[in-house]
C-alpha cells in the first residue's frame, strides 16, 4: 500500500520559533507568523501561517495538503478562509456550483453546455454574427440563468432552512468568507451557505422526480441508468472477529464528482474550543463534513438515495448534521440519537462507527424526513424483503445506495437499481471472504475495490481523478487513510493522536 504519512507539526520547527520569541526580541510575533512566508522543516514540507498563528497549512512533498485550524467558531473559520482562500473562492463561485449540481445531474459542466450551444450557433449564424458576438451572447445567457436559478430557487429554500444551523457554525462561516477576502479572494456567505447546505436543496428539487422514474415499470431502462450518476457512494464498519485485531475499521467511499473536488480536495483538523478534536477529509469552503472521524473514535459518512419521503423543510442539511454529530457525539448511541432527533427532510444513509468505549461497533441509519431505521449488525433481513441482506455476521455491517430494510423501502417508495446492488454484493462479499483477516490493508483494499482497473468499472487506466475520495479510518487508533485527486497518487495517512 503506497502511503505518504503527513505527521503532526514538527516540534522542531516549535522549539525553534520559541527560541527565537526568547532570545531574538527584535523579532516580533507577527514577523515570525508571516503568513505569507512559507517555512520549511527540510523535509520537503512546507508550512504557511494564519495570522493569528494557530492555523497551518502544511504541503508535503506531493502537494497534498494538511490544514490545521484551531479555537473559537469564528477563529477557525478565518484560519480556515485565509489559508484556503483561493480554494474557497474558487469552490463557493456561482458558477462552479451550478456546475458542480449539473454534474451531479446529467453529468456535464456549465462549460459543457456552452459548448454545446455555442458551437451549432457559430455554425448556423458565423456567416452572418461575429462569432465573438455569439460567444458573449451565450455567455450572458448562461450566467443569467445561473444567477437566477441561484437566487429564485436554491437560496430560498436555504434562507428557509437557515434557522435550523446551529449559530456556532454560521460563525464559522462568516469566519472563512472574511479569512478569504482578507487574504485577497473576496467571498460572500451567501455562497458559502449554497456550497455547504445547497445539496439537499438540489436533492429536494429533484428527488420527486427521480424516484417516480425509478419505479415506474414501464420506463426503458437506458432512461433509468442515467440516473444511477446520482448513487455512488459505498461504506461498511467491521469490527471484533471480523479484524484481524479487534479494532474498528470504518471504510468511505465518497464518489461524488471530480469537479472541483479533485483539484482541492484536504485533510483539515479542526481543535475547537468546544467539543471534540476531529479530522476530516473534505474541501475548502466545507464547514460542514462529508468524511470525518473525531478523538472519541466516532466516525462519519453517508450515502445518497431516491425516495419520496422528502421536504424542502429539511432542517441543516446533511454536511452540517454530520458536522455536529462529529463535534459532539461521544458514543454510537448519542451519534444515532442526534441524528434520530434531527430536523429531516431527505432520504440519506448515515454510515456511523465507534472505535473507543463501551459502544464498539457500527450502524447504517437509514431516514427520510418521516422514517428511521439504524440497521446495526444484529439486524436480521425478512425473507420476503426485496432486496437480500448479505451480512451476516454481529461484528460487519455495510451499505451503498439502496435501503435493506423492507419497510423503508415500502413506506418511503424507494428502490435500488443494478449498479448499488451490484456494488453492495461485491463489497459485502469481500469483507466476507476476508473476515478475521481484515486488518488496514486488507481494509483498504475492500474500500478501494473500484481502484482501476478493478471489475471494469472506471475503465482501465488508474490516472484518471478519484470522483472526490476514499478513505479508510481506525476508529481505535485514530489514523485516518485517504485517497484523493488521481488514482495513482500516495495514499494520504494522518493521525488524530
């Protein structure tokens, strides 16, 4: 397993700036902390400052990132704004975000479409318009569409919702809006609340209608797999016998949309003033978390599916949920009941592990905005459910895009398709086949079983970007593996401890 380990700050590099505080007072402290000056531990490591001195962002030698930020809300925010600010302008644009939703939908960019439009009107009307003209004019059109769209119909719906988001996490936004326009890329809230809270307004929108297309027999099916762009997502949590150890391991793939994603993505730990330490991998802008494991050996992530159990009304969202579970739970059982007692509104699977204390374990939490279900290991499928539950062992438990539970399925009109049930079986039956010998690399090798050339799946060719990232956590131990940006980079390694 190829790993490049990013350590925690050197504390050499500390002993040396604390050294320089004491005997060189000519020096000040917001010389020495020049954010704009990068320091290197001779290790190929390079290292660049908050202001304020408690934020670092640390690049490795292959350019991925570590950022670490600390303190108040606010504080962290900005830590997290100046730092990353051209990410974060760059990831909260009008533009990258619309086409970051169109990917997500009928998987092509903003660009794509202009292209599409551009290059038949030149063809028709060249002779006639500068083509120039044309190119302008299709330019407009595009970007008044985007910011009507943005401002009729997504930032209603996440206006509506925002009394919902705990205010320690608006703080936190506004915090990285201001890093990020102090450090020279002005960046408004508002898009910042669209990147962190405008997937379940776009899940909102259109849910209703993929899950009726879903079901409908008589749909061809070449119209039914256009829509499995939107279910990619795989997790599973084993556990005592099923380790070669006993240690919890929890596996994330996160396979969303290489736009943006693969250009930006991060380790980022965060220190707050309150609640848990955690780590996360994620992007610039995200106050919320997609990924995350904290110091009480909790770990977070999801899957997404169509049901028609859905509302606009649907609280903070499945980024800011995730978030606060991660801060704030310190056992299985509180994780499960923040998210039972939740404001819901869409159909999402949360893939929850504990690694330290009396809790061991893991669960799928399978809701919408009127229905739960956490699917533990003991959980036992009826024989006449739809769709058959592979595991069977009280120490594993795994989930991709469809809900196991029969009366999930039933009361929330959701169904799987035969891209997530073939993903499930696959990986389901790997963590089978390798239970009682599954340690950290046979753990990665499961969650990262679609690895090109792998089934076929992605193609053939491993250079290619991973559609956002995979990773692997040690609830027990702490250690977070992560694979993000293109197959055939390092596997990034971090501890929490």
């Amino acid at each position: 397993m190829k790993k490049f380990r990013i350590n925690k700050f050197s504390s050499s590099v500390t002993l040396l700036i604390m050294l320089s505080i004491l005997f060189v007072p000519a020096l000040s402290l917001s010389n020495m902390i020049n954010p704009n000056v990068q320091t290197s531990n001779g290790s190929g490591e390079t290292y660049i400052h908050s202001p304020d001195g408690k934020g670092y962002l640390k690049t490795n030698s292959d350019g991925k990132k570590l950022l670490h930020v600390e303190g108040s809300s606010y504080e962290m925010g900005y830590q997290h704004g100046y730092l990353l600010a051209e990410g974060v302008q760059y990831m909260t644009s009008t533009e990258y975000l619309c086409s970051l939703m169109m990917d997500f939908v009928i998987d092509m960019t903003v660009s794509d479409v202009k292209e599409m439009f551009l290059k038949p009107m030149i063809a028709l009307l060249g002779w006639l318009i500068d083509p120039e003209i044309l190119e302008a004019f299709v330019n407009g059109t595009s970007n008044f569409m985007l910011e009507t769209g943005r401002e009729l119909l997504m930032m209603p719906i996440i206006e509506h919702n925002l009394k919902y988001v705990p205010e320690e996490f608006i703080e936190e936004m506004q915090g990285v809006a201001d890093g990020a326009t102090d450090a020279g890329y002005p960046t408004d809230i508002e898009n910042l609340l669209l990147l962190n809270m405008g997937m379940d307004a776009a899940v909102g929108l259109t849910y209703p209608l993929l899950a009726i297309v879903e079901s409908i027999p008589g749909i061809p099916l070449f119209i039914k797999r256009l829509f499995e762009n939107f279910h990619m997502c795989n997790g599973f949590v084993v556990f005592d016998d099923a380790t070669t150890d006993g240690r919890v391991l929890m596996g994330r793939d996160f396979q969303f949309s290489e736009y943006g994603f693969s250009e930006t993505m991060l380790i980022i730990e965060q220190f707050p003033n309150k609640g848990y330490n955690f780590v996360a991998c994620s992007a610039p802008g995200f106050v919320g978390l997609g990924t995350a494991m904290n110091s009480r050996g909790i770990g977070i992530g999801s899957q997404m599916l169509t049901a028609l159990d859905l509302s606009l009304d649907y609280g903070m969202g499945l980024f800011f949920t995730m978030r606060n579970v991660i801060q704030y739970a310190g056992e299985l059982s509180e994780a499960i009941d923040m998210v039972y007692n939740s404001k819901r509104g869409n159909p999402w699977i949360y893939s929850i592990g504990d690694g330290i204390g009396p809790e061991i374990g893991g669960v799928m939490l399978e809701t919408t905005a009127r229905n739960f279900f956490a699917r533990g290991c003991d959980y036992e499928q009826p024989s006449w459910a739809p769709f058959s539950q592979i595991e069977d062992k009280d120490d594993l438990v795994s989930g991709t895009n469809h809900f196991i539970n029969p009366w999930m399925n039933l009361k929330t009109i959701s169904w799987a398709h035969n891209n997530t049930l073939w993903r499930y079986e696959t990986m389901t039956n790997l963590l089978l086949h390798n239970y009682g010998t599954i340690d950290v690399d046979k753990g990665w090798e499961i969650i990262d079983f679609l690895h090109p050339p792998n089934y076929g799946y992605y193609g053939d060719d491993p250079h290619q970007t991973v559609k956002a990232a995979k990773s692997l956590m040690d609830l027990t131990n702490l250690d977070i593996y992560s694979l993000y940006g293109y197959y055939d980079d390092p596997l990034i390694v971090h501890s929490l401890n």
